[in-house]
C-alpha cells in the first residue's frame, strides 16, 4: 500500500484517511477536502493546496465538489458542514463525514 500511495506519504498526516476515503466513497460520487489548521507532527508539506491536490488525483473517478455528498475533514470543525455526519474517524483527529442525500 506504501507504494500506491507514494507522495501521499509526506504530504498526508495520516495515509488511513486516503485509504478510508476510496474505500468508503463510491466511484461516481463527489468529496470536498477540508484542513484546519496544522496539528503537531504533520509535515510542512501538509498544507490545505497540497493535500487538495493530492487527494483529487488519489480518489479518481471521484470528483471535488464545493457541495460534495462526502468531506474529508483534516483537523476541521465538523460542525462547519451543515448536516453531516461522521462515518470514520481516526485517533489523528481526521475524519470522513457524509451529508444527507
């Protein structure tokens, strides 16, 4: 898996998110990433543009949407997405939430 995750290694605080995100959102389906602010231990690679870029690539044929169905929260405030709920959570405090729908 290291391998299939290559850059992802410095530039995500904790690969299990993008490995829970393919798993978990369905091929045709939209997701939206959201950073809060840099936790001790990520890398300063960690930053909101990188791991945007990342994950858009990582997750294909998923799309990013700005009213995506899933959020991936990295150190975000769940509470800033209106109606959505938690369906995997790490102990790094990154987390997938889903919106009704």
């Amino acid at each position: 898996m290291d391998r299939e995750l290559g850059g992802g290694n410095s530039v995500l605080p904790d690969q299990s998110l993008a490995i829970e995100a393919r798993a978990r959102i369905p091929a045709g389906d939209t997701f939206l990433v959201s950073v809060g602010d840099p936790q001790a231990g990520w890398s300063e690679l960690a930053v909101p543009d990188a791991i945007d870029t990342y994950m858009r690539y990582f997750l294909l044929p998923r799309r990013q949407s700005d009213d995506a169905r899933w959020i991936l929260c990295l150190a975000c405030d769940p509470g800033e997405h209106a109606g959505a709920t938690v369906v995997w959570e790490s102990e790094g405090g990154q987390a997938i939430l889903r919106r009704p729908g």
